[in-house]
C-alpha cells in the first residue's frame, strides 16, 4: 500500500504567508514528525512512519481556512508556525496566533519556540519549533500542520476534501542575509513550481538531510527548533552544489515537473564533514 504524508498550509481570506515563511515552516514541520516521540519505537505513528519512510515518502500540500483548518487542527498532528521570513512585517512584530500550545492551558498563549500538535498536555510533540502567528489582516507568519502517513486512498476525509491549488504565495520583503552554519535548502533556479509543490520538495529534502545525520547531529539540530533557510540557489551556485555529493531530492513528477527532476538540494554543516 502506498502511503502519503499530507502537510496543510493555513491559508484564510485575507491572510496568506510569505512564499519563503512557508517553505521554511514545511521544512520543519516534516523534521518535527520525524523526530516526535510518537514515531518512534511503541509510539502511535511509529508503524506508519517507519512504512512511509521505506518506501517513496510521497508528501501532499494542501490548504485550509476558517472551518477547514480548525477540523484539521483537531486530527492527530503537530501544528508548526513560521517566523514570518519573507514579510514585510519585522519579526519582533509577529504576534502569537492565540492558539495554545500542546501543553498549555487554553488561556496561555505558545511559548515562541513551541509546536502546537493538538494533543492533551500529556502528549506534547517534540519541543523547540518556531511559533508566531497573525500580527494583522493580510499579514501572517505561515502556519503548517503535519500528520502521520496514511494510506493514499485512506486519507481522513476532513483532509481529502482540502484543496491543493491556492496555494501561490509570494515574498513581500528582502531576505535576511544567511546566518553562518545554518543549514539552507537550496532551490533549483531552472524549475517553477507553484508553492504546495515546493513546499513538499523542501520537506523532501530536510527528510533527506535528517537520513544523513547522526544522532547526536539530530539532537544538535533539533535543539535548536530545526533552524534552517530556504533559498533559491544561483544557477553557478546550483551547479556547484551538484557535485557537493550533498542530498538532493529527485521528484517522481506525479505533478507539475517532468520525473527525475532535481528540485532541492539539502546543504547542512554536518554533511559537508
């Protein structure tokens, strides 16, 4: 049976996430169910994953609002917010959305750094996830929910009937420059994806870059709310990277670009040793 792990992007009228912010925040939210407790040895997801995991790891974005995000919000998962990279709002400035955090009480808003999975406090996801919210309308830091592998044909139907166009995002302001030995995921400059397919694509490759460490190297990463970049690499850039033997993410073309395309290409400091 093939399995698919669905991301669901918050996407409300008047609010949409910068195009980088959701990138990123997919990124995470996908190193955020691999390292959940919960997909590891007796835990709920752990069979599902481990499946997932030996076959194509196909992922799905889709987008929800209102009505549509709340349903998804109550389905087993970890919610993951961005920081708002690519707004034209300045970090400082980006609010907590109000949602609780999984493990605090409803009337609290998340600690910044904190995921909010939906589960009871005793269930509470792997820790150190960015968290910020909607500072005004129009201008929201990205939210993405992650779940666990289900089959293709098994999706719950509150996420089934979610939409994948939409999802078409844009940058509003400059991108801050690269902080020294963060890992970036460098985006092939030759290939237009809409932003649901590259947000899987860079899940793809955080997944691949994850494979590729130790563990004390996850510890590190994970320690750190999985702080990455996403960038979109110069063409000289993008040829020099491919001989870098780092991971890159071949897609299988079921949408939008030719099978075999190289979409991503994961750049952690750890690989280059």
């Amino acid at each position: 049976m093939e399995l698919v792990l669905t991301l669901v992007v918050r996407v409300e009228k008047k609010a949409r996430p910068a195009q980088t912010d959701a990138l990123e925040t997919a990124a995470r939210a996908v190193l955020a169910i691999l390292a959940d407790e919960r997909s590891h040895g007796e835990g709920e997801w752990a069979e599902a994953m481990a499946a997932w995991q030996d076959n194509r790891i196909r992922k799905i974005t889709k987008r929800a609002r209102g009505i549509e995000w709340r349903r998804a919000e109550a389905l087993p998962g970890i919610t993951v917010r961005g920081y708002g990279t690519g707004s034209s709002v300045p970090a400082e400035d980006v609010a907590p959305s109000g949602a609780a955090a999984s493990g605090a009480a409803a009337s609290e808003a998340p600690a910044s750094g904190a995921p909010a999975s939906g589960a009871p406090a005793s269930e509470a996801p792997a820790s150190g996830v960015a968290a910020a919210g909607a500072v005004a309308s129009g201008v929201v830091a990205a939210e993405v929910r992650v779940f666990p592998p289900t089959g293709v044909d098994d999706v719950p139907p509150d996420l089934f009937k979610l939409q994948v166009s939409g999802t078409d995002f844009e940058d509003t302001a400059d991108l801050p420059p690269l902080d020294p030995g963060v890992p970036v995921l460098w985006l092939n400059p030759t290939l237009e994806m809409s932003s649901g397919k590259a947000m899987a694509q860079c899940g793809h490759a955080a997944q691949l870059a994850w494979w590729g460490l130790s563990e004390r190297a996850r510890k590190e990463w994970e320690a750190t709310g999985f702080e990455l970049a996403v960038r979109t690499a110069t063409p000289e850039h993008w040829r020099s990277l491919l001989t870098s033997n780092l991971p890159v993410v071949q897609d299988a073309g079921f949408t939008e670009i030719a099978p075999g395309s190289r979409t991503v290409i994961a750049d952690h400091p750890q690989l280059r040793r």
